[in-house]
C-alpha cells in the first residue's frame, strides 16, 4: 500500500513488506503435499483470537487518532463476517501483533503467523504515514491484509506482468522510499510461486495491490499507464479472506475421550472439536491417518478462548500430538487445519 507522493516526485511511499520465512520440505516431497503446505501455511487457524497492542500513541505521526484508525480496520475486516477475532491488549507481551507509529520505519507488516516468531518487545506492524487520510486508511487495511497471510498482489504470477525493471529500480531507490536492490525486489520484482497463490487470477483492484504510476509495466499493455490506487477491500478480497476464515459455527461437536471422531477436508479446510474433560490430568491429543495438520488447542476463559498449544507436523510422516493437563470441566475446543491428505484420505481426531 502506498502513501501520497511527496511534491515534485511521481513515486508513492510504499509497504516494505519483510521476507517471509519458507518452510524447509524435504526434497523427496510429493510435489502436491509441497504445494498445500505452502498454500496453508501462513494462515492462521481459524478461530483465533489475535491480540494486538500499540507500542507507542502515534509516536512522530500523529495522535491517538492514529490508533482509531487501526481499531477502524481491524473492525472493517471483521465486520465481513470472518471467523478471527481481535483484541487489544495494554501488555504487548500478550500480544501476536505489536503496533508502531514511526514515519522512519515506513509502513510494513510481517506475514500471517510469522508474526509468532517475532521478539515480544518487538513491533509486527509499522505505519510511516498518516491514516485519517484516504490513503492512510487503505494502508491500515492493507497492513492487516498481511497479518491474514495475504501477500501483494502485483506479486501474483498469474498477473503476467513484465516489469521496466531498470525503470523500477531506479525509482525506488529515490525518494520517497530510498529503497535498496534487493527491497524494491522483494516487494515488487519477485513473482510468487504458483504453489503459493489461491485461485488463478489477478485482482487489481485488490487492497493488497499497489497502485503504479506510467512506465514501470510493460505487459499487460491495458496497464502501461499505470495502476490506480486501492482505497477499498474489493469483491475478491472479501472472497478470499472469507474462504480462509469462514464464520464459525455456534457450538463445534462435542469430541468424548478415547473416540475418534472423522474428519473429511479439503486442503486448507479446517475441522473443530469441544472438550470438556471428565477428570484432571495429562492427555494426549492427536490426529490420525495420512495428513499434514496444523492442530492446535484453546481454553475457554473470563476473556475468551486463549491459545494453550499447538502442533505442525506439516511435511513429516507423522501424526500431529499435543501432550497437555487439561483441568474437569473446563471447556476447551481443538482446532485442526488441513494442509494436505494421501492414501485412502481418511483422518480422525481423538484424545485420550
């Protein structure tokens, strides 16, 4: 997303989104059980309450306006119906997703659960410009969009763009941005894997496209005049985020001790299950059958369900396992997310 161009420059402020991180697969990985995890794995499981807090009041952007127009963002994407929920906290050592105001930063988010591997003192999200402006609440809107797992569209390789590289370069390493090489590279140049990427369109008009002015595409021909700008979610990105976090049910079955329970699912599917155990003590729980899962366990408490563990045991010939003390009576819900299945595609989620 971008900001307005500074006077007397053609060229907007622009998200530097980080690198994301890549899975390491072994090499001798179906190629289809490749693909799925690298679609799914940047998702969160659905149901999750993201916490996020602020790290400062505006810091040298503005007031506490600022942070209303991160709360009114976070608020627009939810209010589409999707199953995530947010909440902010003062303590950013309870927080997934950690705010800050700083015009030197720029404006930036890490990627979906990478946000996990960042250092709790740490921020996740940096805003550079002002948000009460048109622009500036597409940005927040745009940010968020990353923490979903959602990279830049113009990024897609179905787009078919070809790029004046020269030209791009050159332009980024000026101001307003003063990007390096391998900046401009990574958040404009480089094509995303196919393996990456949901359906097999191209969305300009997408909150996570940026808008280009002339000169910098060559192909398509109907773009050499440039992009616009995105000041809203568009049809497929209320599409897409809904595929990956549908509303949830009311009330998941109820999943007994030592009964497996069935679960069939598409890749990047998901399946969820309440607990509510007869005693106190350690259990296990675990999936079954021939699948990459991401499984992971919430409590129920005073404030809502808080993540107590999870498993990934994407791309390893093995089960996902949780090894955990769960307390009589206390209500918990297992959440699995499906990257892939083989064999006779049969799974079961059980916990004894």
């Amino acid at each position: 997303m971008n900001a307005p161009a500074e006077s007397g420059t053609a060229v907007p402020r622009y998200c530097a989104q980080p690198p994301q991180t890549q899975p390491v697969l072994r090499p001798d990985l179906n190629p289809n059980r490749s693909r799925a995890i690298l679609l799914v794995r940047a998702k969160w499981i659905n149901g999750t309450v993201l916490h996020y807090a602020f790290l400062d009041q505006g810091g040298d952007i503005g007031g506490p306006e600022q942070l209303d127009e991160v709360r009114h963002a976070f608020q627009a994407w939810k209010a589409l119906g999707i199953g995530l929920e947010f909440q902010e906290v003062a303590d950013p050592g309870d927080s997934e997703i950690r705010v800050l105001f700083r015009e030197s930063e720029g404006s930036a988010s890490y990627v979906g659960r990478d946000n996990l591997g960042i250092a709790t003192n740490e921020p996740t999200m940096t805003f550079g410009w002002d948000l009460t402006t048109p622009y500036g609440k597409a940005t927040a809107l745009h940010e968020i969009g990353h923490v979903f797992g959602f990279a830049h569209e113009h990024q897609n390789p179905f787009a078919g763009i070809v790029w004046n590289e020269e030209k791009v370069y050159a332009d980024l390493a000026g101001p307003p941005n003063n990007w390096p090489h391998e900046v401009t590279f990574n958040n404009i140049l480089r094509k995303l894997s196919q393996n990456e990427v949901t359906g097999s369109t191209w969305d300009p008009d997408s909150i996570m496209e940026y808008s280009f002015g002339p000169g910098l595409i060559v192909r398509p021909e109907a773009y050499r005049g440039g992009i616009p700008e995105t000041l809203g979610l568009s049809a497929t990105d209320k599409e897409r985020v809904l595929q990956w976090y549908p509303p949830l049910v009311a009330q998941p079955a109820r999943l007994q001790p030592f009964q497996s329970a069935p679960v069939q699912l598409a890749t990047g599917g998901q399946a969820n299950f309440e607990i509510i155990p007869p005693e106190t003590r350690s259990y296990q729980v675990g999936t079954f059958g021939n699948s990459d899962v991401v499984l992971a366990l919430f409590e129920e408490t005073a404030d809502g369900l808080r993540y107590v563990t999870a498993d990934d045991d994407s791309g390893q010939d093995r089960n996902g396992r949780l090894d955990v003390k769960l307390v009589k009576d206390h209500r918990y819900v297992a959440r699995a997310r499906l990257y892939s299945s083989w064999g006779n595609g049969s799974i079961a989620l059980m916990y004894w």
